[in-house]
C-alpha cells in the first residue's frame, strides 16, 4: 500500500468515487446498514479511512487506529489471496485499481 494524500482519506470518508459504483463515501454506507454487524462492519471502514488521514499526515500508507479491526483484517485477507485491498467487486477488469 503506497502513501497517499490525507485528502484522499477524507473523501473516502465523506464523498467520492473511488471507483466506479461507489459514488458514496463509507459515512453514507453507516446509515444504510440493516443489521448491527453491518454497522460495526461500516464503523470499521470509517476508522480505516481515519487511519489513512493521519498516516497521510505523517508520510505513512497507515496507522493502526482503534476499531479498524474488522476493516484491517478484510484488507489483510484479501492482499493475502489476490493481492489486492479492495473487494472483488470493485476490480478493474481483474486488476487492482489501486496499482499504477
């Protein structure tokens, strides 16, 4: 995982499209859960994305924040099985969008 701009971390948080199909930020996916699992999972993906912002703050990819647990163990599965952080479904024709 490369260093980003903090910047990039807050859109992922509020607003944007990361990739195609996912025009909404991980703040908007916590009030559309339908169970608690989902919800601790979204919570999840927003301290993720708090672990981006102030990693980009200190010149890293990532800092280990409190309740990234759920998120931090997806994205270590996934890198894990086809090296890539993102789900399945937001690969770009079988390609990470992620790498350059």
């Amino acid at each position: 995982m490369q260093v980003r701009p903090w910047r990039e971390g807050l859109a992922d948080i509020f607003s944007r499209e990361l990739v195609k199909g996912k025009p909404k930020g991980e703040l908007w996916e916590l009030f559309e859960v339908k169970s608690f699992e989902e919800f601790k999972d979204e919570l999840s993906d927003i301290s993720w994305g708090i672990g981006r912002i102030i990693g980009g703050f200190r010149g890293k990819a990532y800092v280990r924040v409190l309740g990234d647990q759920i998120h931090y163990e997806k994205v270590v599965a996934r890198v894990n099985e086809y090296g890539c952080m993102r789900s399945r479904r937001f690969l770009v024709n079988g390609e990470c969008p992620n790498k350059k």
